[in-house]
C-alpha cells in the first residue's frame, strides 16, 4: 500500500513537471515572430523604409507654389543728380524694403512626375528589402532555435554515453574484483569514461554557445521545452526554383532598381526642357534708390528658364544608358543567385532526408550490436575493448543522427526561405512588417495621387 501511494505521488509530480514545461515551452513559432518583429536589425530597415515613404511625400511641395518673403532696412546714399532732386541727390537717408513672391511651376519636362515615379519605385524597393532582410531573420532565428535543440538532444546523448560507460565501469570493477578480469581492464574503462565526460564537456559548451546566439538574435534566452517540427517540403526542384524566382523579393527588389534608374535618368534629362512658371509678387520700398517716399511693386506674369546649350550632353547620355545596363545586369544576378540558393536548398534537403534515413537504420543496428556484445562479454565471449569499441561506435552514429535530424528540419525551412514564404509560414503577414509595395501603382499615371493615400499606411 505504502509503496502504491508512493507510486501515485511520483506520478503526480511527473505529471505536474510535464505540464509545468509544457506551459513554459516556447514554440518555434512564437520565437520566430518575436525576433522578426522586435530585433533592432529590423527595426532598423523599418526605420529606412518609412523614411523613404515620407520622403516620397515630401514631393508635394514641387507641386504646389513656393511663397517667398524677403526684407531689408538699412541706409542708403545716391548721387545722382540728373534723376534727383536736390533734396535727394547726395542725401545719407534710411531705406526699408519688404516684399512677397509666389512662383508655381506650369511646366518642367516632366522633371517632377519622375521624381516621383523614381522616388515610388525607391520606396517600393526599400519595403522589398525588408522584406528580404525579414525572410533573413526569421532564418536565422530558426537556425539559433534548432542549434539549441541540438545541442540539448547532443548534450542528452552526451550525458547518457556517460551513465552507460559508468555502468560498465561498475560491472568491470565487480569482475575485476572477481578475478575473471585482469586489472588492466579496470584501468580502461576509467580512462573511457573520462573520455565520455570530456565529450560531455565540449557538448555543454557548444550548447551555452547556441543560448548565447540565440539570446543574440531572437532577443530573449531559450526557455522551456523545445520541439522542431517538419516544414513542407518542396515537392522538386523546378518547383522549388521557379517558386523562387517568382516571389523572391531580391529580384523584386532589382526590379525597382531598374525603374528607379530609368526615372532618375529622365530627371536628369528634363534639364534641357524650358522651364515655365507663374511668377507673382509685391515689393513696399521706402526711400528707395535716394528717393524720398513710399513705392509698391506689384507684378504677375510667365517666367521662362530654358538651357539652350551646355557641354557634355552626349557623355551624360552615355553615363545614363550604362547606369540602366548595370541595373539590368544586376537583376540578371539576383535572378541567377536566386536560383543557385534554390539548388543548393533542394540538394541539402535531399541529402539530409537520405542521411536521416540511413543513419536511423544504422543506429537500429549498432543498438542491437550492443546489447548482444554486452551479452557476449559477459559471457566472456567478448572482450571489454570489443564491447567499448561498439559503444563508441554508437555514439557517433546516434550523435551524427541528432544532427541529421536537425539538418532536415531547418533544409525544410531554408526552402521556405528561398522562397520567400518563411515569414508567412510562422503567421507573420507583410502588413505586420512592412508597407504594402504599391507605390509604383499608385502613382502610374497620376503623380500627385500618392499624395492623398500614401500617409495612411505610414501612421
């Protein structure tokens, strides 16, 4: 009875520390989502992104009129007699001047509409680079999570290779003592043993390591329980790859670039347009140029800047068009990276699932070879090197497949990655990280439409 009840209270308290754990644990998932939305690195290129949507806004103002104010007090001396009056001419006198002008550009060779689309397409690049970086840090934030799942399941293998050296060691020393084993024996099983520990040793390290780089980029230290479950896998590499290309944002990303490259140049290119504006303006002067009394100015009328010739025209031309080939050229690299990332991905992935496979075949078999050499040496049909030998063997084998299993659990989720869709599969939407890339959208045909809408999204 009493050994019943004591059952029944171990249980219970089993039972209490599982749930304990459970309530602790935290989930891929959850340390994913908080790194991406709390690390500084991000927060960063959030910080860069809506500065350059604010700065897109900031174009308003080359729509709408500039005001000017401008004043002078002073003295002023004039000898002009053939002008002035005698009581004038020649005459120190106190001069004020205060005046207003108000100019609106009518027309720029479009200079400002490409600002604008330019301007669009950077914010739209900037927002695909935070995504990308976005898509980076939840790898890596899956990357310090499974390293330290790893290395607590290493540091379980390391721990149970020295229990079970300490068990042999303990029969050893019985048989020793015995005299069916020489003293030699003894003497090795304490020199493995040692060596185990050693292992274990190394393994903790490694693992206060792995918390370190996790409390790095996820932001807070590992805690609770861990689990690492499968992502879908790609079902082939064309898929994979074309998958890729498609929804990469590195390649999106050189896409605005080449836009942003074109309009640039065409606002460059709007220099040898004229230049037309509605200028107006008063201008209240006192004692102005030695005479005496008060004079307004006012004015209204069409003002015209045209740059009719200036040097290098044909070289900047040049420079233009070679600009936009190095944009073209480094879409074609993104788009060639991209792929190779989605090759390699597929070839991790393939490799790892064949290597979990055979190396749980294989640790199956070592498991049966130890217990039938512990048997056997027991019996004194093995000897104690044969038997350590098969126990190393073990180890290494179960060693290598915690980190196989591994391997395979983060290729799933470095295919996710390669295409863009890592972020979305741990329930982070693009809303939850950046702006909606539509500025380019937006504006297309309608320049001062980014005005009204724009704001929105950013407050």
């Amino acid at each position: 009875m009493i050994l019943k009840r004591m059952r029944n209270f171990v249980c219970a308290g089993l039972a209490v520390s599982v749930l304990a754990g459970t309530v602790s644990a935290e989930a891929l998932s959850d340390a994913v989502r908080f790194a991406v939305t709390t690390n500084p690195t991000i927060k960063a290129s959030q910080a860069e992104m809506r500065a350059s949507a604010y700065e897109l806004i900031q174009l308003r103002g080359e729509y709408e009129p500039r005001v000017t104010l401008s004043g002078e007090t002073g003295w002023q001396r004039v000898s002009d007699p053939n002008s002035l009056s005698v009581s004038d001419n020649d005459n120190t006198k106190a001069r004020n001047q205060l005046g207003v002008r108000a100019e609106l550009v009518l027309f720029d060779g479009f200079r400002r509409a490409n600002l604008v689309y330019a301007n669009a397409a950077r914010v739209d690049g900037s927002i695909f680079r935070l995504l990308d970086a976005s898509e980076t840090m939840a790898l890596n934030a899956t990357e310090a999570y499974i390293d330290v799942h790893r290395h607590r399941q290493l540091l379980t293998v390391a721990e149970r290779n020295v229990a079970k050296h300490e068990e042999i060691g303990a029969r050893v020393r019985d048989l020793v003592e015995g005299g069916r084993l020489p003293f030699s024996d003894e003497l090795t099983i304490d020199d493995r043993v040692r060596s185990a520990q050693l292992a274990q040793l190394d393994v903790e390290r490694a693992l206060r390591d792995a918390n370190a780089r996790y409390q790095r980029v996820i932001g807070r230290p590992p805690s609770g329980a861990m689990s690492v479950p499968l992502a879908k896998a790609p079902s082939s590499l064309a898929q994979l790859s074309n998958t890729a290309e498609r929804n990469s944002y590195r390649v999106q990303f050189a896409r605005t670039q080449i836009d942003q490259t074109r309009f640039q140049s065409e606002v460059t290119l709007s220099d040898r347009y004229p230049e037309l504006s509605l200028n107006t303006g008063v201008v209240r002067d006192i004692n102005r140029n030695g005479v005496s009394g008060t004079r307004t100015d006012e004015t209204v009328g069409i003002g015209l800047r045209w740059t009719i010739y200036q040097g290098g025209r044909q070289a900047e031309r040049r420079a233009l068009a070679e600009r936009n080939s190095r944009a073209m050229a480094l879409q074609a690299v993104a788009v060639r990276d991209v792929r190779e990332l989605a090759a390699r991905t597929w070839n991790s992935y393939r490799t790892n699932a064949d290597r979990v496979t055979q190396l749980n075949d294989q640790l199956r078999i070592n498991r049966l070879i130890v217990e039938v050499y512990g048997d056997e040496f027991l019996a004194a049909k093995r000897t104690l090197l044969d038997l350590l030998e098969v126990e190393r063997a073990r180890f290494n084998v179960e060693f290598e497949a915690v980190g196989a299993r591994a391997g395979l659990a983060f290729s799933t989720y470095r295919a996710l990655a390669a295409q863009s869709l890592l972020a979305a599969h741990f329930g982070l939407a693009k809303a939850d990280i950046a702006l909606e890339p539509r500025f380019q959208d937006r504006v297309k045909g309608n320049p001062n439409a980014i005005f009204n809408v724009a704001i929105e999204p950013l407050e």
